[in-house]
C-alpha cells in the first residue's frame, strides 16, 4: 500500500528524536549530578565524621606525582583523625612520584600515629611509600618488595633500517636527548643511564637499610629486585606483622593508645568527583544510548587502558612487572 513507506520513514524520524531527547536528558542529568556534588562535596574535601576517627587511606594502581594527593594528605594532617591506616595495592610507579608520596606520607605521620596495610602488592615504588609507616602488616599471600629500579626505552633503529627511514639530528653534545630511540644506543649513553640506575638504586637500598633497621647480608638478600610474599617478608624484616585492617586497629590500640572503639573513616586523596558511583552510572547510560557501552567494557577488560597508563610513565621507574623483561 502507498502508506507504507511513508509509515516507515515516520517511525525512523520518531526513533532519531527519542534517541536524541533521551541522550540530551541523559547529558542534562549528568551535568545536574555535577553541580549538586561540586555544591555539597568540594573537589578532593574530606569531612571526617565524628572527632577521633581512624582515618582509613587507599592506595592502589601505578604511582606517579600527583599534587591534588599531596594536598589531601597535608588536609589529613590537619584534620581531626586520632590515627590513619594506608592501604596499599600498587605494582609502584614512577621514582620521583613514589618519592613524593612517601615524604608526604612522613610528614603525615610527624602529626599522627600511621601502620601501612597491604592488601595484595606493594612492589618497588610502592613499598618505598610504606617504607613511610613505622609498622607494616601483610596478609600471608600479599607480595612486597621488588627493591630496585629501571630505565626503559623502545628502540626502533632496526625497523627504521627495514623500511629505509633515517632519522636526522642536530644537537649541541653527544649525550643531549640520548637515547632516542632512532639509533643504536651509544656506549657513553648507556654509561649515563647506568649511573642514573645506579644512583637512585643505591638510593632505595638506603632507605630500606635506614627504615627496617636491616643490616647488610639481609638487605643484600632482599635487595635483588625478587617479591616476597607476606609470609617470607616477615622473617625478612619487610614487614613487621601478617594481618589485615583489624591488625592494623589492635596495634594502634596497643602502641599508640588510640581508643578501641575509635570509627575508621574513609578519607579519598583524590577529587570527590572521580570515585562517584552515580557519575559513572549516568556516563554509563549515556554510552547506552549512543551504542559505545560495550566498546567501553571490552576496552576495560582487554587492559587497553591500563597499558597506556604504564606508557605514559616518564623517567626512572620503581615498578614491578612480571609479564615484562627487568
């Protein structure tokens, strides 16, 4: 019949408006949550309900420096919290970044009595930052350790040979800008790195001497850029004590007389935006709505992001990597 085709196109015109209204509604409500949780929760603000709370701290995924953190982390110190427990899920980062960390964890605990729990890992730059706390606790499977660093850089000399491209170059010395990537590494510039390495190498193995009070045929033991798990780092005075959370309590109670029936707060170091379930709920509808939500969890689920956070790390590194060449 004659009617048909116009009933069709009718119905797509109708389809392309509900789907047009139903992303602008579902924009508009983002953008509502927005504003409502940037009214009532300023970006990276804390309120620690109830004076004398234990302040619970969570660190997890690649370290690098972060200012807002270190922010958050002098608010804590000036916040109510009678004492703070760090907890830790990190393969480490960057050395600058866990450096920074670890010092603003040091002048953290000059003002309060802090213990450092591990939940699953905290390797190379991410026991430097529990070197910060003056008890660490581990359950018997977590890993801890990988004292050592690295430098890391792809090299692509061989596959420019291959398809014939040379990489031309002006600079003022011969170790400016080197390596690059283009050529083959010199020796001169390999010797550089190396120092580099060497310096910030022998810079972590002091600070684990100078924390743990180890002496030298332990440090030389833990040392070599190995994970312990929970259990043998004990023996190996990486940690003081396999336990969790409520470990961590007993020994504040104990050692620092925090009050036994002191609440434990959480205290976010990140903006108060970036952790909001509903948020990402309401981005999640709108992926829905234009079709992009399952290229987003396979995306998620393939490590496609967490790949590019770890080649977006710059400079030297304290970072464990099992799936990789150190």
């Amino acid at each position: 019949m004659s009617y048909e085709p116009d009933a069709i196109v009718d119905r797509r015109r109708i389809r392309r408006k509900l789907t047009f209204w139903r992303v602008l509604a579902t924009v508009a409500a983002i953008v509502a949550i927005v504003v409502i949780a940037v009214v009532l929760t300023p970006a990276g603000r804390n309120a620690l309900t109830g004076r004398n709370a234990i302040a619970r701290v969570t660190i997890e995924g690649l370290i690098q420096s972060n200012r807002d953190r270190v922010e958050a982390l002098e608010r804590l110190e000036k916040s109510s919290a009678s004492a703070v427990i760090v907890h830790l899920n990190s393969p480490g980062g960057t050395t600058a970044g866990s450096e920074q960390l670890y010092d603003a964890l040091v002048r953290l605990k000059a003002k309060k009595p802090l213990v450092v729990v591990v939940d699953g890992l905290a390797a190379s730059g991410a026991y430097i930052t529990a070197l910060a706390s003056d008890h660490i606790i581990a359950q018997q499977t977590s890993l801890v350790g990988s004292i050592g660093v690295l430098f890391q850089f792809p090299n692509f000399s061989e596959v420019l040979k291959t398809v014939g491209v040379k990489v031309e170059e002006v600079k003022s010395s011969p170790l400016k800008a080197a390596p690059n990537g283009f050529e083959p590494t010199s020796p001169e510039a390999r010797a550089a790195l190396e120092m580099l390495v060497k310096d910030s190498y022998a810079w972590f193995r002091n600070l684990v001497k100078d924390r743990r009070k180890m002496d030298d045929d332990t440090l030389q033991t833990v040392a070599d850029g190995r994970v312990f798990t929970g259990h043998q780092a004990v023996g190996l005075k990486l940690i003081d004590q396999i336990g969790d959370e409520k470990t961590a309590i007993a020994w504040l109670v104990t050692e620092k007389k925090i009050p036994a029936d002191a609440p434990v707060r959480d205290f976010k170091l990140t903006p108060g935006l970036s952790d909001m379930t509903f948020l990402r709920a309401a981005t999640s509808l709108t992926l829905d709505a234009v079709g992009l939500s399952a290229m987003a969890r396979r995306l998620e689920q393939s490590g496609v992001f967490q790949a590019v956070d770890r080649v977006s790390l710059d400079g030297m590194l304290a970072l464990w990597q099992p799936a990789a060449s150190q």
